[in-house]
C-alpha cells in the first residue's frame, strides 16, 4: 500500500469515528435567569421588609444578596449575548478541539494530560496543554483561567451520550495521538 492510500485510509477510518458537538441552550439560559431574578425579588422583598422574616432583621444582609444577584444577573445576561447560538460552543473531534471561545483548533497531539474524575465528583473532563503549546492558545487560556493556566474543562455530558461513552471517546481520542 502507498503512501497515498494508508492517508486514504486514515481518513475513511477517522469519518467513522464520532464527533461530540455541544450546543448552547436557550433554556438553561433562561432557567438560570429566571431562578436568579426570582431569589433577587425575594431578597429584595425581604431586605425592605415587606416580607417579614419569624425572626426580626435589619435587611442589610438580604439588600447585599440582593444587589449581588442583580450584578448576576447582568453579567450572565451580557455573558450570553457574546455567544452565537446558531454555532455549537464546542466540537470534539479526531483532528482536536475548537469552539467558539477558543482562538483555533487545539489538536490533540498538544494535550499533555487528561483526567478523568471519578463519577460524584465533577462534571467536567481536565484537559492540560503541553508546556510547549501554541503561544495564542496558552495565552487565551491564561486568560480565561489565570490560576490554572494550562487546564480547561469539559463537559462529560453530551446529548446523545453516556457520561462513560464521552469519557472513552476523549480518552480514545487522546491515546491514539500519543501513539502516533
């Protein structure tokens, strides 16, 4: 077989294998919002006294949860007018990792390390970008996580996934780029 066709080959090998695509969704977004403005009402409510607590207060500690909520409020607001909700927020791919937040594609031969949580205790997969990685993405990700500047997260819950099917998938993934 030439060179030619083993690449073929790889390549007919690799469009088999499964590509995790996430979404935004518009209804957790508003969940959130909405949970969020309810506890701010209610705080608010209570920080002026028309609704009585069974134990007298002064209402400055429901006016502080109350102005923190408005404030979380904004910036998950302003947070989700920056993503376009017509492209998904992340894909997972043979070739590597890209999204929206991302500056380019982070293939998988520039991942150090991959952990995975046990079960209960997270929901998100560690990835960790080698020391030697590209200066844009090492710089974009000391943004986005200044105290852990070369790990990032995702999610292991895919829809149309098992958390374990994600899991072997990135782990699959990540293995056969340290092999070859």
């Amino acid at each position: 077989m030439t060179d030619g066709h083993s690449s073929i080959a790889k390549r007919d090998q690799s469009a088999t294998q499964p590509v995790l695509v996430l979404r935004p969704s518009t209804r957790a977004l508003i969940s959130v919002i909405c949970v969020m403005a309810l506890l701010f009402v209610y705080t608010s409510l209570v920080a002026v006294g028309w609704i009585e607590m069974s134990r007298p207060t002064s209402g400055v500690g429901h006016g502080l949860v109350a102005i923190l909520l408005f404030f979380g409020i904004i910036i998950v607001s302003l947070k989700a007018r920056g993503l376009d909700y017509t492209k998904p927020i992340m894909v997972i791919g043979p070739d590597g990792i890209t999204g929206q937040k991302l500056p380019k594609l982070i293939p998988w031969s520039m991942i150090e390390r991959v952990e995975t949580p046990q079960a209960g205790r997270a929901g998100l997969i560690y990835l960790t970008v080698r020391k030697d990685a590209d200066p844009e993405i090492l710089k974009h990700l000391y943004k986005w996580q200044p105290f852990r500047n070369r790990t990032f997260g995702i999610p292991h819950r895919v829809p149309g996934y098992s958390s374990s099917e994600v899991k072997g998938i990135v782990n699959r993934y990540f293995e056969s780029s340290q092999r070859g």
